[in-house]
C-alpha cells in the first residue's frame, strides 16, 4: 500500500510523513525487542524487554491511528502498518539493526535510540498539535524507565567482566555510524518546526551527546569517534534487514487480507 496523500494540503502531508517516522520507529524496534522472547541472558530480562516491547507497540497504534486520521483514506493502524512495503516505511535505520544473537548489540541500539527518544518525547510535551502532545504525555513515563534500563546496562556490560566489556564497546562502535541520522533535517522536520509540531532534530543532539557521554564514562567505555554516517531510512531507504522483518511481521495479514478475528 502506498499513501494516496494527493488530496492532502502540505502542512497534511508534512503531519502525516512525520507520525509515520514516529510509527515506524517504534513498530520495526518493538519488533526487534521481541526477538529476544525466549532469548535473554536471564527470566527477568526476558520478561523487560517484552514489556519495553510492548509499550513501543502501544506508541506505535497511537500514533499509527492518528495518521491515519491525518491521510484521510479510510486506513486505520493494521492497515499503515501491515500494508505498506519496505520502501514506504520511514524508520531509523538503527532500529532495523539486527540482535546478532548478542545481548551487547540489544543494549547498545536500545540506548542509543533511547537517549535521543527521550530527548524527543520531552519536546514533544511542547508540541503545538494536540494529540501528539498527549502521546507524549502518556509516552514520557514508559520512555524514561526505557532510557534508565538501558542505562544501567551498558554500565553494567561496560564496568563488568573483560569479556562484557569488549562486546559492548564492539556493539557500541558498530553502531555508531547509525546515530547521525537521529539529528538529520529535511523538509518534512523544517515545516514540522515552523508549525511548532515537534522539535528541529539538531536540536536534540546537545542534551543526547550529554546523556551518551555521562553514560559512557560511568561504564568505563569509550565514545565512538565520529566519522562517515550512514542514513536513508527515513526517506525509504533501507538496509536488507528491514525487508526480512516485515515478510515475517506482515504475512498472516497479506496471507489473509481483510481477515476479521
């Protein structure tokens, strides 16, 4: 399914683009988290990133439904989410990244997404459209305790044994090269910020950079130096990871379209 947004004015159209970054963001990581069902180092991991899962998820239909209202087409949170194709989704490519059956890889792209998606909701909380105000408002709380877990992982992983040390410092360079895409702008980020929608993205980089770098040096890691950043994601351009999350994610509702359970 592609977006008929022809319609749509250009504020509409800019809206819509944007819950859809939202969206995807926290489906594709939600999907990722769940991954780890059955897989985690121990019981009580397990069941914390189910639930971190789990409130991605409920993010997720909140601003998916919202779109929805916004495109005007009679598309509702199943259908934006079941029915679009690889190139139609706009998520960060971080998120997409995968668990490399290493429970380092987890923790270091959680972190890293989740220092920035505070910084996102917190502005978010200022937002001139109303709905999304209030999912923020909602979103904050289940956020913070994300940022705190996360947290307190890489500090564990980092301040612990030789081995958890190097495989989180391992999985925190390889990921590096994802997170200039947090803070890039284009149209769609300039007329959401002239419109007092949400926040410029560069400007979430100073309070990030801050909560990456005290992060980093209570768990005795090093900061990744910044160099060439890999992006395209939010403009449908996506690694070979993300089509293999959605062939397992959309099949039963492209097996069985329009299904009623």
């Amino acid at each position: 399914m592609t977006a008929d947004t022809t319609d749509m004015t250009a504020d509409q159209k800019a809206l819509f683009e944007y819950l859809l970054r939202l969206g995807d963001n926290a489906v594709v990581l939600s999907h990722r988290l769940g991954e780890w069902c059955g897989h985690a180092p121990v019981l009580e991991e397990d069941i914390a990133l189910i639930n971190i899962a789990l409130d991605l998820l409920g993010q997720a239909r909140s601003i998916m439904t919202y779109a929805g209202e916004v495109e005007g087409q009679g598309h509702d949170e199943d259908a934006l989410v079941y029915r679009r194709d690889e190139i139609d989704y706009r998520n960060l490519l971080l998120v997409e990244q995968p668990n490399e059956d290493d429970f380092a890889v987890c923790i270091a792209r959680q972190f890293l997404f989740d220092a920035w998606h505070y910084e996102l909701q917190k502005a978010l909380l200022a937002s001139s459209d109303e709905q999304l105000r209030a999912i923020a408002a909602k979103s904050i709380k289940e956020v913070s305790y994300h940022l705190r877990h996360s947290s307190e992982w890489m500090i564990r992983l980092g301040d612990g044994t030789e081995e958890s040390h190097r495989r989180i410092q391992d999985a925190l360079d390889a990921l590096w090269r994802f997170t200039g895409e947090l803070f890039e702008s284009d149209a769609v980020d300039a007329a959401i910020a002239a419109a007092g929608i949400g926040p410029d993205p560069q400007n979430l980089y100073p309070a990030w950079s801050e909560t990456v770098d005290r992060v980093l040096a209570e768990a005795t890691l090093s900061r990744p130096e910044d160099g060439w950043m890999q992006s395209g994601g939010r403009a449908g351009r996506h690694s070979e990871h993300l089509g293999y999350i959605l062939a397992e994610m959309q099949y039963l509702q492209r097996a069985n379209p329009d299904a009623r359970w």
